[in-house]
C-alpha cells in the first residue's frame, strides 16, 4: 500500500477509532488519540519521501498526492505543533465533557492540514481544506459559548473564502481540462488577461481568510479566544499558516507570470502591514490574555503576509522562517495560556498576578517565547525580523518598513503585558493554591520553546531546508543559498554563527552574576513582593499595588483615533441589513392564496407579453 | 424480460385500492401490503434499469395499440433512473412511516392508499410516453398530494391543502389549454410523434403551447412565483410526506417541465429561461429560508432553491450540465428526505414546529441529530459528502459554458444556505434544552430507514464514481432527442407489420 494512502488511513481510522473508544473509557480514547497522531507522524517522517506520488481518478478527475520539498517544511509546522498539543490535550481535557469529539476534531484538523499539504490537485487541496474548515468550526464551537455569533462568523468567513477559492478552481478546471497544480502553473500565461489577474486575486481571497488578514480578519480573535487553547494553539500556529502556505505558492508561482504583478504584490504587501500595526494596537487593549494572543497572532501573520507578498527571495525566506517561529512561540503562549487557565479559573490579566514562584517552568517557556515573539536578539524572532526589515529595505519599501517596525516596537508593550500581568507583580492571597501545571503540559511547552531557542542559535537547522523548499518553488538562489542575501549571515560568512558569540557573552554575565550573588550569601534577605515602602509608607498586606488596571494609558489614549473605526460593526451593519432586506423579501410569500393564485395570472401575463423577446 | 414497465402503474394502483379489503383480513395488512409492493416494484425497477442500460430503451403499448394512437410507457436509462431513485425513496418513506406516530387502523388505511397513489403518479409521469396521459397523472398525484396534505385534520392543515388545490387546479386548467392547443394543431398526442411533428406548428402556437406548460407545470417544479403552496404544504404534511414532496413529487414535476423544454419542442430561448427562472427561483427562497422560524417551512424553502439550482443546471444545456442537474436531483432525493425525515422525529411531540424546540436535542436524540447535522453539511455542499460533487459537477458546467455571473451567484447564495444550516445545528448541539419539549425516541424502522439516506450519502460523498456513469448515461438519454423519437414510433412500425 501506498505510504501515503496508509497515512490518511491511520488518520481516519485514529479519529474513528478514538471517538468510539471514548464511549468505553476515557483513557482509552486519550491513548488513542495520541497514538493516531505519533503513528502518523512517525509513518510520514520515516516513509514518505520527496517525489512519492500517489495518483487516482475520482468522478473523471485525475487526482494527485504527493510532497514536494516546499510543503515538507509546512509538514514540520503541522505535525511538529499538533504531536506536542495532542501531549498537552491529554492533561489539559481532563474532565471535560465530550472528549470523542474533541479528540476526533482534533485528529481530522491535523489529518486535513496534512492532506492539504500532500494534495498535488486543486479538488483534492480544496476537500481538505473545508474538512480543515468544518473541523476547526468543530472545535471552535465545542464549549457552546456564543456560538451563534463567533460560530457563525467564522463559518460565515471561512465559506466565503473557501467559495472564492472554489470559483477559480472551476474555472481553472474549465480552462484546462485538469486540475493538477503542476499543469497549473505551466499553462497560467496562456489564459487570458482577466483571468490572469482575477483567479490570483480570488485564490488570495480564500488564502487570506484563513490567514486573518485586514479586512478578513474579523473571525480570528473570536474562533481564537473560545477555542480549547489546547487547539488554539494548533489553530493559531498550524491552521493559519496553511493559509499562508497557499499564498506563497499564488505568489510564487502565479502572480510572478504576471507581467504587471506589482500592483498585487504592493496591495496584499500593504494590507499586511496594516494587519500589523492594528492587530498590534488592539493586542494591546486586551485584558484577557487569549483575547491578547488572538490580536498578536493576527499581527504576527501580517508581517508574514508582507514578506510573502513582497516576495524577492529575502523576503520570502523570512517569511516562511516567521512562519515556523510563530508556530513555535504563539503555540507556547496559547498553551501558556491555557495552563494559567487550567490552574487559576481565569485568564484575565488584570486579576491574576505573580505566578512566578508558582508556575516556574511555565514561566520560563512564557518567557523564551515572549522573547522570541517580541524579536530580541538571541531568539529566533530576531533573525527572521531582520531578514525581513532588510528585503523591505533593499526592495525600497521604506514607508512599509516603518509600519512594521512601528507595530514590532508596540508589540514590546504587549509582551511586556502578558509577562508582567501574569507572572511578576505583587503576589495575591487569592492565587497562593495555584500549583504549577502537570508534568504532561510543561514538558510540550519548554520542547517547543527549546526549539525556538535551537532556530534562533542555529538557523541554518530550519534555512537548509526552506532553501531547498524555495528552489522547488522556483527560486534561484544568488550566492548558493538564499540567506546568503541577508548582512546578518554574510558578516560572519554562511555559516551561521552569530548567536553562539551572544551567548557566550551572556554566560559569562551570568557567572559573574552568580559568583557575585553567591559571595554576598551570607548577607541576602529574603523578601515577600509586598515587602517594600512606598515613600516612608508601608503598604499592608491587602493593599493592591499593582500597576495593571489601564495599563499604556497614554498611549491607547493618542492612538484612540485609529482604533475607533472598527471594521467589524461595518460587517455587523452589513449582515444585519442583509437579513433585514431579505427578511422584506421574504413577505413576497403571504401566506394568502389569492395572492399566489394572482402570481401565477402576473406571471403568465408577464410570459405572454414578453414571448417574442423570451423565445426566438 | 423480468416484467414489463406497465406494472409500475398497474401493481401500485390496483394495490391501493386493494389495501382495505387486506384490512379486513388481518389489520396489520394495511401496513404490511404496501411495503411489499413497493419492494417488489423497487426490485423490478433495478432489474429492467439494468436490462435497458445493456439493450436499450423499453416501449411498453399498452393494450396493444401502438404508437403514436395509443398509450406508451418509455422505460429509457434516464425515466429509468428517476423511476428507480423514486421508488427507492418510497420504500425509505414507507419503512419510515410505517407505525408513525402510531395512529389508529383507519388513518394508516387512508395514508398508506394515498402514499401508494402519490407514487404511482409521480411514476406515471416520469414513464408515461403520451401527454395527455401524463396530465392524467399529475391529476393522481395531485389530488393525492392535496389529501395527505391536510391528514393532520386540523385549521392549518386544511388551509394549506386548500392553497395547493386552488394552485393545482391552475396548474391543471393551463395544462389542458397547452394540450388542446397541440391537439389541435398536430392531431395527436404522443410525445414522440409531438416531437417529431413540432415544426409544423405555427411558431406562435408553438411558443404559447410552450407557455402554457411552463406555467402548468412550473406549479408542480415550484418555480419562483408559482410556488406559493409549497412551504404551507410541506410544513402542514406528516413528516414523511413532506420527505416525499421533496423526494418524490417535486421531481416528477421537473421531470415534466424538462421532457416539455428538452424534448417536445425545440425553442430558441427556453434554455436562457430555465436558467433566469431557476435563478429567480433559487435567490428567492435562500433569500426567504433564512428568516424562517419554523424547521419544516425551512426546509421547504431550501428544497425550493435546490430545485431551482437544478433548473439552472438543466438549462446550461450541454451534456455536463444536465448530467449535473441530474447529480443534484439525486443528492438532493437522498438529503432532503433525509432531512425532514430526522426534523420531524426532533420536533415530534411539538405544535407549532419551530426552530426554538431543536435547542439541545443533541444530547437526548443523539443519533437522529447527528443524522440532521449529516443532511445539513451534504445538501450546502460541504466535502467529503455527495452534496460537494454534485455542487462541482454544477459549477464546471457552467464554466464550461462560460457562465462566470451564475457560478458566482450560485456560490453566494451557498454562503446563505450555510448561515441558517449551521444556525439550526448549533442549536441543536449548543443550547439549552426548552423545558417544555418532550424528544421522542425513533422507532427501530424510522432509525434504519434514516441510517441508510446517512450511509448513502456518506458513500456518494467518498466514491461518487458509484452512480456518475449512471448518470452519464440517464443524461445522454435524454439529450438524444432523436434516439426517443426513434425508439417509440419504431417500436409501433414494428407492430403493424
């Protein structure tokens, strides 16, 4: 049998399998559930290669599945994210209501993604894509909470996206015969202008929907926060980026057959850094960390957005490095998130406060990830950041540049946020139960921010083979590999050295540091944070000193203007006059049989009149 | 030859008006009796469907008097699909109904009667080779359909089976005046004969010959504004009946529209028309199904836009475009009952049917909701169910034929189609259960008759290779204008000598 083939089948069944245990036991169905997902991964890492091909023929289509080197880096992303939440499920589940469901949503979302990736066809890509689609709306509904609204809006953006997409597929199927992604890109010069311009066009539609990008971002912070954030981090990490995977490819191998593809590039580019700087700003008013991450996701896409879009060769290889970074350190955070949630009861960042000494491992994953996020030097956000501020420079986007790197400098204030907000801070009365989290959601945790740690000390791990990716998608590289481009690497010739000398220095900051803390032993005091005065004053121990209510006042204050136009109540205002207009039209059925017995005389009336202009 | 077309007609017939004298023999009869008909006639449809696909069309004479002066029955690949596909559902909706809502000996008597007539029209209209024996049997159908409308004998239920009857009996005045006009013109009144003879007509008969059917019979294919009796009826049916209006009577009435447009008479235009009506048609209910708050009268709505969107499809004209029209009657024949088959068990115990009652019967009637769930994805066309292939046969043939503005209309109005689905499952699986609503259990039969629409649908959707050549010859078969004219008056030729 054919290695893919078994894949899908270990999926399928997995999913099946694991909703029918859980009517017999709960463990049972878990050990399921995680098995589905390692044996899979397992299976493709060790029995899939570049270049198998599985073909068949389905209702006269010719179907294709396959992995190219380019989707092998998305595979990491999908499998390398969703093994480490299925761990983080278990622990994280434990005692909720339904749990077949939740696992055999689970399992079909990382089975879709996979198919998505492996499918070679644009019919098979796109029946995965609404088995992602309706899966994640699953999961986004599962705790009943106003599933009518945000449960609705997403399906709503998602179909609209999907059918955009669905259109250019027929009429690219209509066009030439065949829907091999391949045939695709040899015969796109040959349509006409029109479609030349508007199938790209309608394909990003779809991609940018589940990409959040301004103005199809308004589902994303919604389907983010009232998910399991156990899948929201499979949701923000993997799921968006499929979005992504789809735009590379448009713009990779559509939109540069364009004669005039500037425009489009200059638009979706734009459109991404606005996605940027607003999902920034609103990040930064949230309260409630998952709502927090939610914008800070969105915000983070729009800078992926923008490399994809500029699309030189720099430019796309920070892109697709951003994309695997932010799987790393926003599928950490919603995790993060998620075990303060599971400890705690909240998620607020105004109630909950110094967990620090309580939750030390989550911290320290928060912490990496927070680092990696914000793109300070030794992470591996920094690297992928740079790369990208500098193909914005060297392709003349300096208006552009300036708006990312306003919206990465607010972002320190998010960041700063969430650390603060949860972790450092005066240590309540109120969270003294608070222990730290199971041993089974720390360990996905640190394995993930580990590894943002490895790609930010040794990017070359995750360059080589996005270098190779990009060469599949028809990239040359100049000097032998692509981020031989950036000044970052070429200071210290290709081998990518840079962090290891950081690192260095840092430790020996860090034995001083500890030398001299451990010389002045002796004389150390230890002390509660409410240990301190304030001004002569001594503050008792029920007097709240923290600083977090209206947090950045001043600065929400002066960029209130911006922020007041919420694109979301035009869509409410939209919708609703929709319904309101088709709730006239539907009065068209009285109820009154007269009136339907004088519709039928209008009707043949109307056929008398008009027969010689009807039928020839 | 196993049997022969005419007792498709003949058994169920004969046996509906044999179902009283069962009764007196054994009352469990009445139940028993059509169920075996129906199975028998389901067997013999599948047999002579085989048959016919190996050695061509089947002419029945009946009476012996041949073409084109007597009555003829067509069994071709593409009546024969339909009539399988109907008796099919039949059977589903017998097995459903059978001990539904457990009513009394005489109530089942006259609702399994009635249900064995509607059949049988519907069947005679799809086989029937001579016009005026076709209006013969939409009058049996109608009538039938007015009857079990008002079944329930209540206000609302007589109000709606009096709506149906007033536009019914329009639809029957137009049909005559059609079928006079061509009597008198052609002098006769079989299909294949009208068919052949149809350039004879004066061209100004010929088109308010054609206006005339369309609007007889856009009454009973529910056309846009022809279709006001159908939400009441649908909604103030019993539960199965409602499945059959939509599985079954509905598409006889197509049947009828397409034979008239695609066969009878070859007029410029009416291809454009179809797809303008079915256009209207279809915006106009989406547009009016959303708002809706009670279950049935919503599925009636979204069963009058399928209908429309097949109508579209059938007037792409090409081959694709019919071979889609007919992918999506049969999804459509597999959903829709399904549908209303689960809604009603999940509003059983409830009046006045609304939406409301669904609130949280996910976890008491687990199995019937997700059937509903099922239904809901597959008929908005959502992969991996036959909904999604009959979509994308659709919307290929129309950009095969270039038709770009329809492949975009139909896919916004998809967008709406989802909003008050998934609106309707959330509730189900998301609210909290009215306290006032009682669910109610299916009965084993109901559960296995749902089951099987469920794996149907479910197969379709992952293999539909398992009825696309089906459909390419029903399609095929009903393209070959020639082919049918050939077939019936060869077959009276060979009689006479």
């Amino acid at each position: 049998m054919n290695s893919i083939v078994l894949i899908f089948g270990v999926f399928l069944g997995g999913a099946i399998l694991t909703y029918l245990a859980h009517k017999l036991s709960n463990i049972l169905s878990s050990a399921f559930f995680v098995l589905t997902i390692f044996t899979a991964t397992v299976l493709f890492y060790l029995k899939v290669e570049t270049g198998d091909v599985f073909s068949f023929s389905l209702n006269g289509l010719h179907l294709e599945w396959g992995i190219t080197s380019f989707s092998w880096i998305f595979s990491l992303i999908v499998l390398g994210l969703g093994t480490m939440a299925a761990v983080y499920s278990i622990s994280f589940m434990k005692g909720k209501e339904r749990l077949g469901y939740y696992y055999f949503n689970f399992i079909l979302g990382i089975f879709s993604m996979m198919g998505i990736l492996l499918s070679r066809d644009l019919v098979s890509f796109f029946i995965f894509w609404e088995i992602m689609t309706w899966s994640s709306y699953m999961i986004v509904v599962y705790e009943g909470r106003s599933v009518q609204k945000i449960g609705i809006k997403y399906i709503l953006f998602s179909a609209m996206g999907a059918y955009a997409m669905l259109m250019a597929i027929v009429i690219i199927y209509s066009q030439m015969q065949s829907v091999m992604i391949e045939d695709l890109i040899y015969s796109f010069s040959s349509f006409s202008i029109s479609y030349q311009i508007w199938l790209p066009i309608l394909l990003l539609t779809g991609f940018g929907v589940k990409a959040a990008m301004m103005p199809l971002h308004v589902w994303a912070p919604g389907a983010y926060s009232h998910a399991p954030m156990a899948y929201t981090s499979v949701f923000s990490g993997a799921l968006s980026k499929m979005g992504v995977y789809g735009m590379v490819l448009v713009f990779s191998t559509l939109i540069s057959q364009l004669p005039e593809h500037t425009i489009i590039r200059e638009v979706v580019a734009w459109l991404g850094g606005i996605t940027a700087v607003m999902g920034t700003l609103w990040a930064i008013t949230q309260d409630d960390a998952k709502k927090l991450l939610a914008y800070s996701s969105v915000a983070q896409l729009g800078y992926i957005i923008t490399g994809v879009a500029i699309g030189t060769e720099l430019a796309m290889l920070s892109a697709i490095f951003l994309s695997v970074l932010h799987a790393l350190f926003k599928g950490t955070l919603f995790m993060v998130v998620g075990a303060i949630e599971k400890q705690t009861g909240t998620t607020n960042l105004t109630e909950v406060t110094g967990l620090i000494r309580k939750m030390p491992w989550t911290f320290i994953a928060a912490l990496m990830s927070i680092i990696a996020l914000a793109g300070i030097p030794p992470l591996g956000g920094f690297v992928g950041k740079w790369m990208l501020y500098e193909s914005l420079i060297g392709s003349d986007h300096y208006i552009l540049v300036i708006l990312i790197f306003f919206a990465s400098t607010a972002g320190f204030l998010y960041c700063y946020k969430f650390l603060f907000g949860f972790f450092l801070g005066q240590e309540e009365k109120e969270w003294d139960h608070v222990k730290e989290a199971p041993a089974s959601m720390v360990v996905p945790m640190l394995i993930l921010s580990f590894f943002s740690f490895l790609l930010g000390t040794f990017p070359g791990l995750i360059l080589k083979p996005i270098d190779q990716g990009m060469q599949s998608l028809g990239y040359v590289p100049t000097e032998g590999h692509f981020w031989g481009m950036s000044v970052l690497f070429n200071e210290w010739g290709n081998a990518v050295v840079l962090q290891p000398i950081l690192y260095a220095i840092m430790a020996v900051f860090l034995f001083f540091l500890v030398f001299l803390t451990l010389k002045g032993l002796k004389g150390t005091r230890y002390v509660t944070t409410k240990d301190i005065s304030s001004s002569g004053e001594v503050p008792g121990e029920f007097e709240n000193l923290s600083y977090k209510q209206n947090f950045f006042q001043p600065f929400l204050r002066a960029v209130e203007p911006v922020m007041k136009r919420q694109i979301d109540k035009y869509y409410t205002g939209i919708g609703n006059g929709i319904e309101a207009f088709f709730n006239y039209v539907r009065r068209v059925y009285s109820g009154n049989g007269q009136t339907y017995a004088i519709y039928v005389i209008i009707f043949l009336v109307i056929l008398l009149l008009f027969k010689n202009n009807l039928f020839g | 030859m196993v049997g022969s077309p005419i007792l498709f007609v003949a058994v169920p017939l004969l046996a509906a008006f044999l179902i009283p004298l069962f009764g007196f023999i054994w009352k469990e009869l009445v139940r028993i009796v059509p169920g075996i008909v129906l199975l028998y006639l389901l067997i013999l449809s599948v047999s002579l469907y085989i048959q016919v696909l190996q050695d061509g069309t089947i002419v029945e004479q009946i009476g012996g008097w041949a073409p084109p002066w007597g009555i003829n029955l067509v069994f071709s690949p593409f009546t024969g699909l339909l009539t399988t596909l109907m008796l099919f559902l039949a059977f589903i909706i017998w097995l459903y109904s059978y001990r539904f809502k457990n009513v009394d000996f005489e109530p089942s008597k006259k609702y399994f009667i009635l249900l064995l007539m509607l059949v049988t029209g519907s069947i005679g209209i799809v086989l029937t080779g001579d016009i005026f024996n076709q209006f013969v049997f939409i009058e049996i159908m109608s009538i039938s359909g007015y009857a079990l409308t008002a079944f329930y004998t209540g206000r609302d239920s007589a109000e709606a089976s009096f709506k149906y009857l007033i536009m019914g009996s329009l639809s029957s005045m137009f049909l005559l005046l059609a079928i006079i006009l061509i009597y008198s013109q052609l002098g006769t009144l079989n299909m294949a004969d009208i068919a052949s003879k149809a350039h004879l007509m004066k061209p100004e008969f010929r088109v308010l010959a054609l206006v005339f059917f369309i609007v007889g019979m856009g009454i009973e294919a529910e056309i846009f504004p022809l279709n006001g009796w159908a939400p009441d009826a649908y909604s103030q049916a019993p539960g199965p009946i409602g499945a059959a209006f939509s599985g079954i009577v509905v598409k006889a009435g197509i049947y009828s529209i397409i034979r008239v447009t695609f066969t009878l008479f070859d007029v410029e235009g009416t291809m454009q028309f179809l797809v303008l009506m079915g256009m209207i048609t279809l915006v106009v209910a989406e547009m009016a199904a959303i708002k809706q708050d009670k279950i049935k009268r919503m599925l009636a709505y979204s069963s009058i836009g399928q209908m429309g969107l097949v109508l579209v499809a059938f007037g792409i004209g090409t081959e694709e475009g019919v071979f889609a029209a007919l992918f999506l009657m049969v999804n459509h024949a597999l959903v829709k009952p399904l549908l209303f088959l689960s809604a009603s068990y999940l509003v059983f115990n409830s009046t006045e049917k609304s939406i409301r009652e669904l609130n949280g019967l996910g976890k008491y009637l687990p199995l019937t909701s997700f059937l509903f769930a099922l239904g809901a994805i597959a008929i908005v066309g959502m992969p991996p169910l036959s909904g999604f292939w009959a979509k994308w046969s659709m919307l290929t043939a129309a950009a095969n034929s270039n038709m770009i503005l329809i492949i975009g209309l139909v896919l916004l109005v998809s967008v709406v189609e989802i909003v008050y689905y998934f609106r309707v499952v959330n509730r189900i699986y998301f609210f909290k259960k009215e306290e006032d609503v009682e669910p109610k259990k299916p009965t084993i039969n109901a559960m296995v008759s749902m089951i099987v629409l469920g794996i149907l649908i479910v197969t379709i959707g992952f293999y539909p290779d398992l009825i696309t050549s089906y459909l390419h010859e029903a399609s095929e078969s009903l393209l070959d204008k020639g082919k049918y004219i050939q077939d019936v008056l060869s077959a009276g030729q060979s009689i006479i000598q």
